[in-house]
C-alpha cells in the first residue's frame, strides 16, 4: 500500500475510492502518567507520551490501511494525521486520507 500526503501520484492516474480513516484511544498507565506529572516540574521532553502518541499513529495507520485494503486500494493519498486529549493522560490519534486504485 503506497501512502502519500500529497494529492496526487507522480505519474499515475487513479479512480477515488472514498475516504478510509483509522482511530484508537490511547492512554500510559498510572505510573508512567505519574512520572510524566513530574516531569513537568523540571522541564523537557516527556518520553513516556511521545512513546504513546507513536504508538497510537502506528495503530490508526494500520487501521487506515485495513479499511483501504477492504476496497482494494492501491494507495492512500492526501493522508492526514489529527490528534486530541480526550481526558488527562489518554489521547485519540486519527489517521484519515483518500483511498484510491490505479487505472
């Protein structure tokens, strides 16, 4: 499956399937939200939510590709990433472009 965040194949013509998209809720357990709490305190990067949110663009692009495979797909252009807290601690990460086949 080819995936691009632009809205063209260099090259190709293709037929638009239809919008595929993929989402998880993700969230760290309590220890690691613990030591991210802290964190805060002393300043940079907290390890622990990039490891999450990594973790959560994999699962919802996996879940894209599935829903794009289901129509037979070829690729997945103009694809898009969105993410929002959905309580403290926990994240919605979703993945979502056009599925399209090659003519």
């Amino acid at each position: 499956m080819l995936l691009l965040n632009i809205d063209y194949v260099p090259g190709r013509n293709f037929e638009a399937l239809g919008i595929v998209k993929g989402t998880v809720v993700q969230s760290k357990n309590f220890g690691k939200d613990f030591m991210a709490g802290m964190k805060t305190l002393v300043g940079g990067e907290i390890t622990g939510y990039t490891e999450m949110l990594n973790e959560a663009r994999q699962i919802a692009t996996k879940r894209m590709v599935d829903e794009a495979e289901k129509l037979q797909a070829d690729a997945i252009v103009n694809i898009r990433y969105g993410s929002s807290a959905v309580m403290q601690g926990a994240a919605e990460v979703i993945a979502y472009g056009t599925a399209v086949r090659f003519q």
